[in-house]
C-alpha cells in the first residue's frame, strides 16, 4: 500500500493506494505538538469508510493506517473430541413432532450461545432416537446442536449422543427420555392442511364422521351403501355393520340432515414439466434397466473420463437438463424393517459385495449398497475417507439399512469407503475398502467463478413456513442485496427463501408465470429446477413474500397465494448440493 501527500495551502490531503478498490483502512492519527494541548488522538472509522478532520498547525503528526482483514469464514478449531468420556445431553421440544438436542463435555442448557460461534470442525457427532422399546434410529451431526423432527406428537423417545473421530467411535451419553408435545393444529396450518387434504364427510346424526368419505349422489335411491332400503326410516347402518337408532325420522329428513356439500377429490399434486423418473413399485436397482455396469457416455460434460470398475454401476438414464436427485434415486432402494434383535457376540463377518451406485452427471452423491453380514448386526458404519490440501478427511455414517447415500462429495476427487457391522457389543471386522473417484462438475447446473464462491453459513432464521424439509438452515449474501435462506430436506433437496435482513423474517418466493422453476437462480443453479407440490394460488394460503416473473428479474414484496394469482412451492432440487462441502 503507498500514500500520495497532496499540500495546498493550509491542507495536507493524504490519498492511500490500495491494492484494489474493495480494501477498506482502519488505524489512527497521533498528533505530536509543542504543548500538551496540541496532542491528538483521532481513530479512523471502524467501518473503513473515508474520513475527513481539520488538525492544530504545526504539530507533527504519525498517521499509522493499515487494510482491514477480510473476514474470514473458516473456523479454526481447538478443542480434541473425548472418546472415552460420555457427552451431556438436554433436550427441548420445539413443534408437537420435532425437538432440538443440544450437547458437550459440561452440561449446558438448549441452543446455549450462537450458532455462529459453533466449530464445524471439531469432530463428528451419531445421534440415535427411538419410541420406547422400538428400533434405534441413527443420524449424523458434524455440530454440538442438530434438530430431529418426523417424531409422532405425545410420545416418549429415548435419546443417545456419542462423539466420532476418524474410524473410531467413543461411549454413547447416559439415555435421556423425552416426551414430545401433544400435536395442537393452529388456524393457519388448519388452513395449509384443508388445502392438501380432501375433506371428509360427517356420518348422518352423528360426530363420528372422520372415518367416512364424501359419497356422491347421495340422493339417488339406487345408491347403495348407507341406503339399500328405500324404505328405511329408523336406523342409518355404517360400513362397518354397526347401527345406531334415532327418534350424516323419515327418509327425507335423514337424506337433508347436516349433509356437507358434495366435493370433488382434489387430483393429484403436478410436478415440473423437467421429467422425473421414479422407481415402478418393488423395481431395484439390481432388476432396474436404468443400472449398468458401464455408463452410456464414458466421458463427463468436461471430456474427463468416468470412473468404471466391477464394483461401480450406473444410473444412465438423468438427462442433462434434469437437475440431480438423491429422492429419486433413493426409491430404488427399499427400505428395510427389523424387529428388537437379542445378540450375543458382536458381529464376526465383514459386510460382503460393497457397491458403488452413482448417477451420471451427479458428482455430488453415491450410494453405497451391500449384502447383510449376520443376525448379530443391528447397525452398519459407513466409512468414507478422500485425501485434500488438509491431509485426509473422515466422515462417518451410521445406518440400520444394507445401503446410504453418501452426499457433499467434491468433484473430480477420489474417495475410499468401506462399511463396518456393529451391535451393542460391539463392533465387527470391516469390509474390504472400494475406490470411486467423482466426475467432473457439470457447467450447465452452476458457473464456478474463482474467488468468488458462495459461501453458505449455517445460521437459524426465522421463516414464514411452508415448507417440506425441517432440516438445517444456511444463508448467504446474493447480488440482489439479499439474503438467501436455505432449509434441507438433504443437500440436493431443500426449501429457499429471502429475507432483506439476516435477523429478519426470512419469506416464501413466489412465481407469477410457473411454479418457481427459475428461483434456482438465487443458488446460482442455471437449471430449471423440479419443485414440490403444484397448486394454483386460490389453494395455497394467502401470506406475504416476494415474487417475480421470470429469472434475472428483481424480486418485488406482497401477498402470494391465495387471489394474487401466484404460487409458491414447499421445496425445489436446483443441481446445486447445500452446503457443498464434504
């Protein structure tokens, strides 16, 4: 940095040359004089903004003036993961279905401090839940906070944390039992929920009514069901045989009794017009045409060759234009159901057949499948390791299923997984490591501009819910002086929103020519994305947000939903993986 001194008459203009425009200065002026009353001490702008003063004559003067740090967003961390000592666990309901789990080495209360300050860094993390007596559920956090929801409302679940380092494992924390709230539906969800849901008919004469749907043309006397006998008047017989007798009488009476008024079904949710392909009931991948043993084009979007080896199969069948899709995938893989296992020994043979599922044109994910070892496991590690600039990195995933998916991965770098058994005995011999090494990141979903990558922080913001995914939420600064709020279903599925302000409301974006396609723009995706459920606004309830009509244009604030004429969706899948570090 260099200074250019300009004197003109009474005033001294100092001009610092930064090494770009986008450095701001910070520091102070100390001013030295004949007498103690000509000493100054004149502290620049913290803000790094221009400053101007006028300063006593002759005095000398130390101008020390230096560029202020850019911020750095990376967290250095500290503190080491015990393994051998069991972490303190506290609980807190947030909904009537979800709970916020919070721990560490000393006992703290829930969400304790900010967020912000958290260590990313700083070890892995293995939750497991359950209802009482049930399966354990297990779920991975690389944070001392996560959020577990999908829970049943009034129910008591038994919590257990236990910290990860490298391929080991420490002790799991002492149970905690924790009862979650009773389910209470709001007006505005009632609202959300009448939107989705078709209404039911209430039986005739009484409150029973929910098991019942609306039957159509009631009034036909041919109708059968409730009505056989046309001359019927005293008892009305359910479905289910049981009758009740009364003083939704005659038989005109009963037929205009409280009935509601006939509706239709409302037909099913639209997608996107990007296809979708999703898996025939009962097809896997092992019997699915779509899998091969080769891709259909051995070379990437890039021209780089796609990984082939005995223990890797494709999924050829995602057109360039359809953004990735870890749900779609997934559905090929069935989910496995196991009753309470009584073991006696920890596992003894290794998980056998470890296969490698990716997806042509999705570097960011896989899916790892394999055979069952024995009757002694009840739960699997899964193991992935990749070597970077750090040395090599270790994540951990624990599953009571033969397959997981694997996402955040980088592209064009090579990793090594391996998935390991264990029970509450202990653990078994591992399974014999495979390689993969990922394609090259396709430029039709994002552009990668060097030094100038988004960076999502994982920040708590408030939203105006309507939203499918209840996982975690990152922000980040756009180019339209705004601030993207994201909410995870995983890394390729998620809900978006804006807000004009970090602490602020964080708002649904509506479309007024589609139903949101093009907001993949706001995480810098150029596809058009496929998005959840499609209603038109007079289903959707009416709330405020944002709102544009087609992509590049500035967003503008108002009522969506409801007779504004645009939509809004409960989640999108852009291409792009949130937060985009494995």
């Amino acid at each position: 940095m260099k200074v250019r001194i300009n004197a003109t008459g009474d005033t001294i203009v100092l001009k610092f040359v930064r090494p770009n425009p986008d450095i701001k200065l910070e520091g102070y002026i100390l001013g030295y004089g004949s007498s103690m009353f000509s000493k100054q001490f004149i502290q620049l702008p913290e803000n790094g903004e221009p400053y101007e003063t006028e300063i006593d004559a002759e005095p000398k003067y130390l101008v020390a003036v230096q560029p202020i740090p850019t911020n750095d967003v990376k967290k250095h961390c500290t503190g080491k993961v015990n393994l051998d000592k069991p972490l303190h666990l506290v609980i807190d309901s947030i909904t009537s279905t979800s709970v916020l789990l919070s721990w560490g080495t000393y006992l703290k209360t829930p969400y304790e401090g900010n967020i912000m300050n958290d260590c990313l860094e700083d070890g892995h993390y293995t939750i497991r839940y359950r209802e009482r007596n049930r399966k354990w559920i297990y779920q991975t956090c690389p944070t001392t906070d996560t959020v577990i929801d999908n829970l049943n409302p009034n129910t008591p679940y038994e919590f257990g944390v236990r910290p990860n380092k490298d391929d080991r494992s420490g002790v799991w924390s002492k149970p905690v039992i924790h009862n979650t709230n009773m389910g209470v539906v709001s007006e505005k969800n009632r609202m959300t929920y009448k939107a989705n849901r078709p209404p039911f008919a209430k039986t005739m004469g009484g409150n029973h009514g929910s098991l019942f749907p609306p039957r159509h043309a009631l009034h036909n006397k041919t109708q059968p069901g409730l009505f056989k006998n046309p001359g019927f008047v005293g008892a009305t017989k359910t479905s289910f045989g049981e009758k009740r007798t009364d003083q939704s009488q005659d038989k005109n009476s009963i037929l205009n009794h409280n009935l509601p008024p006939v509706t239709t079904k409302p037909s099913k949710p639209k997608t996107t017009s990007a296809p979708s392909v999703t898996a025939p009931r009962f097809e896997t991948w092992e019997n699915s045409s779509v899998f091969s043993s080769v891709p259909a084009s051995k070379i990437d979007a890039m021209g780089k060759e796609r990984y082939i080896a005995p223990h890797v199969v494709y999924k050829t069948d995602k057109k360039p234009e359809e953004p990735c899709s870890i749900t779609t995938s997934l559905s090929y893989f069935p989910e496995e159901e196991g009753g309470e296992q009584n073991v006696t020994n920890p596992p003894r043979t290794p998980p056998s057949n470890l296969t490698v599922v990716t997806v042509e044109g999705c570097p960011s994910f896989i899916i790892l499948d394999w055979q069952k070892t024995d009757n002694e496991t009840t739960e699997y590690e899964v193991i992935s390791t990749t070597k970077g600039p750090d040395g090599e990195q270790v994540s951990i995933l624990v599953t009571n299923q033969t397959h997981t998916a694997v996402e955040n991965l980088k592209p064009e770098s090579s990793y090594e997984f391996k998935v390991k058994p264990k029970n509450e005995l202990g653990e078994g011999p591992p399974s014999e490591p495979v390689s993969f090494s990922t394609e090259s990141a396709d430029p039709r979903v994002s552009e990668n501009v060097s030094g100038k990558d988004a960076i999502w922080t994982q920040f708590p913001f408030k939203t105006d819910a309507y939203s499918e995914c209840n996982g975690k939420q990152y922000v980040k600064r756009t180019w339209y002086r705004k601030f993207v709020g994201i909410q995870l279903c995983n890394s390729l599925r998620y809900k978006i929103y804006l807000s004009d302000s970090l602490n602020g409301k964080f708002y649904n974006i509506g479309d007024q020519t589609g139903h949101g396609e093009d907001h993949c723009q706001f995480v810098d995706s150029f596809l058009d994305g496929r998005t959840g459920t499609q209603l038109p606004a007079d289903q959707l309830p009416s709330r405020p947000g944002f709102y544009r009509a087609v992509r590049q244009e500035p967003v503008h604030f108002g009522q969506i939903g409801g007779n504004s004429h645009v939509t809004y969706v409960a989640w999108y899948e852009c291409g792009t993986p949130i937060p985009g570090k494995w």
